[in-house]
C-alpha cells in the first residue's frame, strides 16, 4: 500500500516540510512516484521514519542518524550506549538545576532567605520539602499564627539559623539516644525532651502552648515530610516519630495536672 506524503505527515506527526528534507538528506526517499510525480512511501518507508524519529528523540544529528540505519548492528549499538551515557549525565544535570530551582522557591514559601551553599551549610541533611511547604501554607495559611511564624522565620539571620539548628541536632542526639535505649516515652527524661522541643519553638518561630504541640507531633506521625524536619530520613528509625508523638502528649498531660 502507498500512502502521500500529506497522509505520511498526519500519520507520524511531522510536517510535509520535513519529510521534504528527510528525502533530500538520503536519509528517507519514497520508494514510489505517482503517475503526476508525487512522492509515494511504502509500509517499510513508514518503518524506516519510525526508526528515524526514535533516534531524533533520543537527540541525534541527521548525519549520525544516516550513518545507524547504515552501519552494522555493532555500530549502532555502540552508538546507542554511549548517547545512552550523555543522557544519564544530562538528567544528573537537569536534576542539579531543579533542585537549585526548588531551593529558589523555598525561600518564597518558607521565607528562608539563604543562598543555596548557606541553606545547606546551615541545615546540611534537613530538608524543606516544597511540596510539604505548600500543603501547610493551603492549610494553615489562613491562621494567624502560621503568618506569624512565617514572619519570624523570615526575619531571622544566618547566625540565627544557625543557632536554631546547633540547638535542634543536640536535641535530636538526646532523642535519638533515649529512644535506642529503650527509655519510655512517658518517663519523666523523655518527657522533659518533649518540653525542650516545645521551647524551642516557642523560642525561634510561635508561641506553642501543649495542645499545639501535641498537634504538631500528630503531623509528624500522619507526614513523614513533617518529621523529616525534625529527623532527617537517614537518622529516622522505625516508630520513632510516633514514640515522639507519645512523649508530647504525655508532656501536655504532666503540664495540665501539674
């Protein structure tokens, strides 16, 4: 069966012009002319611009193109392994970028207003995930507590950030080491863990009264991005955000009947 070139160019998707420059760079010429001398192309001429538009996508020059549909197949495989080894490195790179551009849009969500090499000098494996940010702004953003801790988030300087997370690892240390030593939850060390954490966030961002801790330390069970706040993946263990969680609510209890 023949078909036109107009037909050809609905099927694949390319305009009549390129079929036109295909033809006139060897590199696809219709195997039939029609009785006025129009171009005519075949089921293999079909099968051949697929092989041509597969290896366009991958990012090959016409020429190199011409030179896999006539080399050997060893060539091509060669060829194919190492346009597979730019790519790898080009999605590395892309990655790169769109974390850089992500950083850029932290600061306008978070209102940490760092260089990217301060935001990870300073947080190092504490990350901000954005899609965390925007959630918590559709869902907070109304209070206003969430625009005042916001506020004073943006307000602080390097050194204060500073300061927040020299204070945060510490405390993650003693958590981490409570919990590996099998201490409860609701012992009185735990306990006044629970009470520094709910300080320090007085401290640097809100007032954090213990029903809002204990609403906090909820999130932290119901969203891992919440605890990787706290304690960054690598550092988590199983359980541990909920053997937080536990350790708050009994602090809020001790409070309420002290």
């Amino acid at each position: 069966m023949s078909y036109s070139v107009g037909q050809v160019s609905g099927f694949a998707g390319v305009t009549v012009r390129t079929l036109h420059h295909y033809d006139k760079a060897g590199l696809l010429s219709p195997s039939d002319r029609s009785p006025a001398g129009y171009r005519l192309y075949s089921d293999a001429d079909l099968a051949r611009l697929q092989q041509i538009l597969f290896y366009r996508e991958l990012g090959f020059s016409l020429d190199e193109i011409g030179g896999l549909l006539a080399g050997p197949d060893a060539d091509a495989l060669a060829l194919l392994r190492e346009r597979h080894r730019q790519l790898k490195e080009q999605i590395a790179r892309l990655t790169r970028l769109a974390e850089v551009a992500e950083r850029a849009m932290e600061v306008q969500r978070t209102g940490v207003d760092l260089a990217p090499h301060e935001r990870f000098e300073v947080f190092g494996e504490v990350t901000f995930d954005l899609s965390y940010a925007t959630d918590a702004h559709l869902k907070w953003g109304h209070s206003e507590g969430h625009r005042a801790a916001m506020a004073r988030a943006a307000a602080h300087t390097k050194e204060d950030w500073r300061q927040i997370m020299t204070e945060a690892t510490a405390w993650r240390q003693r958590l981490l080491a409570a919990h590996d030593a099998g201490e409860a939850p609701g012992s009185t060390a735990v306990m006044d863990l629970a009470e520094d954490h709910r300080a320090h966030i007085a401290r640097w961002f809100t007032p954090c009264p213990p029903e809002m801790h204990c609403r906090i330390a909820d999130e932290y069970v119901e969203d891992p991005r919440a605890f990787a706040l706290v304690v960054p993946a690598p550092e988590q263990r199983p359980g541990l955000a909920a053997y937080l969680r536990t350790a708050v609510h009994a602090n809020a209890e001790r409070a309420r009947t002290a």
